[in-house]
C-alpha cells in the first residue's frame, strides 16, 4: 500500500480565507435579519438563536485572524 506524504503545511492564505468566512458569515447573519418579519415568532426565536452562534463563531474567527496575522508577520516559525 503506497503511502502519500502529506501535503505541506500552507498557511499563507489563512489570513484571506478566514475574513472570507467572517464577511460570508455577516451577510448571513442580515439575511436573516431581513427574513425575520416575515417569520412566525417560534422560526423569529430559531432565527435569533442561529445568529447568536453566528456572532460566536465571528468574534472565535476574529481571534483566529489575529493570531494568524501575527504569525504571519513572525515569519511561521516552527515551533518545535
């Protein structure tokens, strides 16, 4: 069974594709907003809820972002 060498580690990108993300995330997020009234008061409160974890998950992307940048601007250094 031949074994494949995993691919290198690029990160290079990291930067771009999580504000890509967040930027997709936020515009979810007011689609929703938009859909809202027109929504029974129970799919309102599913609504509400889903955008609750959706400002999580930006605020978790943010961080994320900012401890990639730093690394990129570290020069990726290994660490091992």
């Amino acid at each position: 069974m031949p074994h494949n060498k995993p691919k290198p580690d690029d990160r290079s990108d990291n930067v771009e594709k999580l504000q890509s993300i967040v930027e997709n995330t936020i515009e979810n997020m007011e689609e929703a907003e938009e859909t809202m009234q027109f929504s029974s008061p129970e799919e309102r409160e599913r609504i509400q809820a889903k955008n609750q974890r959706r400002e999580e998950s930006i605020h978790a992307l943010r961080e994320e972002i900012k401890d990639e940048a730093a690394d990129r601007e570290s020069g990726y250094r290994d660490e091992q």
